[in-house]
C-alpha cells in the first residue's frame, strides 16, 4: 500500500502481516524547520506483523540525501541504506521514554511515523558528511573553496623542548 501522509491506520488493519510504502522527498524535510537534510529521494517500507497486544514494525530505508558538505559547504547527494525495528504496544496512555517501544492508547487509530523516519534517516548518516572522492581517489568538493581553505591552513610547529629529550 503506498501512502503519503506517513501514518499507519493501526485500528483499520486486521491482525497479520501488513506491507505500506512511503516515499519521502523535499516536503517531507520541509516539515521539519531545523533540519540539516533540505531534500532527498527515499522509499521507506515498512513491514508489520499485528498481533491483538502489539505491533512489530520492520522499517527499510533508501535512497539518497541532500546534505552540506562539512569541508566545502556546497550540497552533494548522499546514500542512505538503512533498517530499524519498532515495536508498538497497546496500552492506557501514550508512553515513547523507550526508543524502541511505543505504548500507543488503546482509543488512538492512528500511528504517526513522520519522526521515527526522520530520525532513522539522520541516524544512518556519518557524523562527518563529505563529498566522496573520484575514481583517481580526488576530493570531489569544490575547488575554490579548497583553494581557499588551504590560504589560510596555518601549519604547526610540532618540534620539542630539548628538556624533555631526555625523557624519551
């Protein structure tokens, strides 16, 4: 079932195994004003089993990212590939303390997914984003800006006070 508003009907499916796919792109990362990903182009299918206590979600991401280059600062496309496991208990009140369990009120019949995807999406991404290098093993980042950033790299004196030779 393919869906764009990233909620599950969780009191419209029958208990069993269930398939739903969502494709998540620019608009997506609009909903969210702080976000270091400004686009992309991701499928997202997620599997679950429901049971009468709970759900089991099995979450596959791909695609690709537009993220800022940390070195450069320009955008470049990154690869995302990644898969995350939820759990969804029914319960009395609303409790998410756990990242991996959710306690969902009974009388709720939606689950919404927007933060969970958006939070697996940024997860899977490298602390350090860089533009990757060519096939000759070069930086594909933007010259100038690497023209620029090797003026005003100031190289270290890393000689050592004599006195401490003798420690060596």
């Amino acid at each position: 079932m393919m869906s764009g508003l990233f909620i599950i009907p969780v009191s419209g499916i029958k208990v069993g195994h269930h398939t739903f796919e969502f494709e998540i792109n620019k608009e997506f990362f609009d909903l969210f004003e702080e976000s270091e990903i400004k686009d992309g182009e991701l499928i997202a299918a997620v599997e679950i089993d429901k049971s009468s206590t709970h759900l089991d979600l099995d979450i596959k991401i791909s695609g690709k990212v537009s993220v800022s280059c940390d070195r450069c600062l320009e955008m470049f496309d990154h690869p995302v590939e990644c898969e995350n496991r939820l759990l969804v208990k029914f319960g009395h009140e609303k409790d998410e303390s756990d990242p991996e369990i959710i306690t969902l009120p009974r009388d709720e019949h939606d689950l919404d997914l927007r933060q969970y995807l958006y939070e697996f999406i940024y997860l899977a991404l490298p602390i350090q984003r860089i533009h990757p290098d060519n096939a000759e093993g070069m930086s594909t980042c933007d010259p100038v800006m690497l023209k620029k950033l090797k003026e005003h790299l100031v190289e270290e004196d890393y000689s050592t006070d004599p006195r401490w030779d003798e420690l060596k």
